[in-house]
C-alpha cells in the first residue's frame, strides 16, 4: 500500500482539479489503460504524467527508447493543472548567495544558468510546437510588503547581477503605481526581467501532444503501487497488472508517496497553496484598483502572496492553502486568501470569485531539487522538488535526467546543486507538526519583522 503524508482527498486521481485551466484548455485525448491482469514490457516505465514525466519520457523517445508513462490520474490532475502558470526563475528554497556557501560561486552560477535554460526551453516548446498558452508579461515584479523590505530587494538585485546575467529594475512606490502595479501594504518592487506567465493545462496539453507523436505510450488511473528489482530488470506492479522495465524514473513530485521508494520517505514536505480566480474585470474596475499591469507579481513575505492579471482580464491571487487535506482546513485557507486579496486589493471588495482550487507543491529538506539515481538502485531515477517553480524547472529537469539516462551528460553537466542528494528532514515523521509551527512563525515574522 502507498504510504502518503496527507489524507486521501489531496490524492484524488478520479476527476481532474476544478481549475480554470481546465476548464479554458481542449480536453485531453483519451489515454490508454491497463488491462485489469496482464503483462506489459517497455525499455522505461516513467511513473508520473506531468511536465517532468513527460519532458523525460518525450527527449528519450526521441532518442529510440520504449517508453511507457504511469500517471494514477490523467495528465494535469496534479501540479501541472494546477499550478499558477508562472514560468520564471526559481527551483530552491534558498537565495543564490546561501547555496554558494555551500557550493561555490561556480556551482551555483551554474544553477541560475539552468534556471534560465528552463525558461527559454519553454519558450521554444511554445514557438515551436505553436501552443497559443495564453502568454503574457515581461518577467515579474518582487513586491516590497513592508518599508524594511526594499533594502532586501535592493540585495536580491544585486545577487542577480552577481550570479546571472538577467536585468533587473528597482522601482520606487511611485514608479509601481505609475505602471499599473498598485496594491495596499507595497513599498517597492525589483522587476526581474525573465519569464513569463501562460495557461498552464495548454502548455501540458502540447506536450501531451508531442509525446503521443513521440510514440511514447501513456496510461492514466494507472498507479503503480510498487515494484521489485529482479536482477537486470525491474518488475513494478499495479493491481493485478504486471509491467517490466529496465529502468524505472519517479516523477511524481509533490504527490510522491513515502514508499515509492522508501528512498524518498522523509525527504519531501508537500505543501498545499491555493488559487483563487476573479471573473473578467472591467477596466474601470481596474483603473480605480490600479492594478493593470500584466506583469507576474509575488511579495517579500516569506508565506508569499502571487499575482497576475491573465489576458482576459481575470485576476489570479494564490497562496498558502490548508495544512491538511480536510474540509475544514481548505474552508480556513480560501477565507485566508479571500481575506489577503481583499486587504491587498481593496478596490475589488464586491468582485466575484469564479473558481478556487488546491495543489501540493513539493519542497525538499535541502532547499534545492534533484536530478539523478534514486541511491541504493541501479536504474531507477528521479527528478523532483522544484519549489514551487515547476512550469519552467520541471521541464528543463525531465530532459537533462532523460539525457543523463542516456549518456548524452553527466553529473558534471548538471552541477552539484542539481545532483546532491537530499538529506532527510530530522525527525521527518513529526514534519507535518513542525511546518504547521513554522507557519504561525513565519506569519508573525511576516506581519511584525
């Protein structure tokens, strides 16, 4: 049985999310599904069906290999249909200065390379691929919540100098609301000019595409429930269907289970954040806001508030969700952020919500993701933790594990931060009770530092 940190509502594989990305993308095409007894044999079985499942099962079977993706739903039922669609810098929990203590200079400029990478192989997909993902925005704004924050922001500028080569903007209270980007309890902003925001469910869904023409075969409400090693080949199973791989990847992210395999157990914390969507705001509506910018928007609290206006004039506002996947703790999240956008953006006090839904995203014990051997197997894999940043990070980390599976790179191509493995959070069975204190404490921090 797979062992799950959350209650079985936060893994609900029958429907996918009540999203707006769902409901504004074309339908996926129906995938194949297993017999209810049988055998299967593939060169690869990639356990998980979202943006990093599929970037890895697309570049190997574009070099030649069998390829079978497992995804206990469909595609999109998890992060990737849910996610804000900000495609962006990202990936670690910690800033580029804290990771080069650990890493080196080199290292971690190595990181922020990558980081952009993602970003730009997005880009090409959507060119490419011709995905109309409902693009938009320059880059996006850091927003300065108290007064003590600018001096922060006005370091992360300069550790961006420093590590990348990305332009960045300070901008005064005065300047944020002269370009549209006025909101209660703002100081300042840094316009990080890179990336960019689109409908998540559409980019998923060319990816999709690109697979099935790949030939890779996908499965949905196909969960794989373990899987043994048997000598040079690897036998996973699910229900009474029996499927034999050589080489195993684990995909699955923020909706890992703690068993599958053992390795990950304590090493992940899920997190739940919430999405709220506005119905289309008139532009007076806006206008008296002044809020018209459709830049990307997130704030320098460390349980952050994002933003974005999406081309239809809907206004998208997510943050931290509930603690637990109950119905009382998603009730106390959604009021949180009806609460936080009604403080924030107080023009739209009577403005309608048309959809809210939840998601997990996946951070690590380490504070960065990782890209390699799952440690104690010869042949299984894994890419995950993105942080939050999964659009961008979550693509460009399925292709480099697909090329480091074949040989096209090697560690030394991804970098030490990428492919460290991650520790294990101390006393990881108390995790959940340990996150729940540190968010009244970062709340307080937030509201009073």
């Amino acid at each position: 049985m797979l062992k799950r940190i959350y209650q079985p509502a936060a893994y609900r594989t029958d429907t996918l999310p009540d999203s707006y990305w769902v409901e504004s993308a074309s339908p996926l095409p129906a995938c194949e599904t297993l017999p209810e007894e049988g055998q299967l044999k593939t060169d690869i079985a990639i356990i998980g069906g979202g943006y990093c499942g599929l970037s890895t099962a697309l570049e190997l079977a574009k070099n030649g290999a069998s390829v079978a993706v497992f995804d206990a739903g469909r595609s999109g039922w998890g992060a990737s249909g849910r996610n804000g669609g900000f495609c962006c810098m990202g990936g670690s929990g910690k800033g580029f200065g804290q990771l080069a203590k650990t890493f080196g200079e080199d290292a971690v400029k190595q990181f922020a390379r990558h980081q952009r990478d993602a970003i730009d192989l997005v880009d090409q997909r959507l060119n490419d691929w011709n995905i109309d993902a409902d693009r938009h925005s320059d880059g996006e704004v850091v927003l300065a919540h108290k007064p003590n924050r600018v001096a922060e922001l006005a370091h992360e500028a300069q550790e961006l100098s420093h590590f990348t080569t990305i332009p960045t903007e300070l901008l005064s209270r005065d300047a944020l609301k002269e370009r549209g980007l006025c909101a209660a309890e703002t100081y300042g902003g840094l316009h990080v000019q890179a990336g960019f925001g689109i409908n998540p469910m559409k980019y998923l869904s060319g990816l999709h595409e690109q697979c099935v023409r790949a030939g890779v075969r996908i499965f949905e409400q196909a969960t794989i429930e373990r899987f043994e090693e048997d000598g040079d080949i690897y036998r996973l199973y699910a229900g009474n269907t029996q499927i034999t791989a050589a080489k195993i990847v684990i995909a699955t992210n923020g909706y890992s289970a703690e068993n599958l395999p053992d390795w990950i157990g304590g090493r992940l914390m899920p997190v739940f954040s919430g999405i709220l969507i506005t119905r289309p705001l008139r532009q007076d509506e806006l206008q008296n806001q002044g809020w018209t910018s459709d830049l990307m928007a997130f704030d320098s609290r460390i349980l952050l508030h994002y933003f974005r206006k999406l081309p239809d004039n809907r206004f998208l506002f997510g943050g931290r969700g509930g603690i637990t996947a109950t119905p009382k703790a998603f009730a106390a999240g959604t009021q949180d952020l009806l609460d936080n956008v009604k403080r924030m953006f107080p023009a739209w006090l009577d403005v309608a919500f048309t959809h809210h839904w939840n998601g997990l995203a996946c951070l690590s014990q380490s504070w960065r993701p990782y890209i390699g051997r799952v440690p104690g197997h010869h042949d299984v894999w894994t890419a995950l933790a993105w942080h939050g940043n999964g659009v961008a990070m979550a693509s460009l980390g399925g292709k480099l594990l697909a090329e480091r599976m074949l040989g096209i790179c090697d560690e030394d191509d991804l970098g030490a931060v990428l492919t460290t493995p991650m520790d294990k959070f101390p006393m990881a069975s108390f995790r959940r009770v340990a996150r729940s204190i540190g968010y009244r404490y970062y709340g307080m921090h937030d509201r009073f530092a």
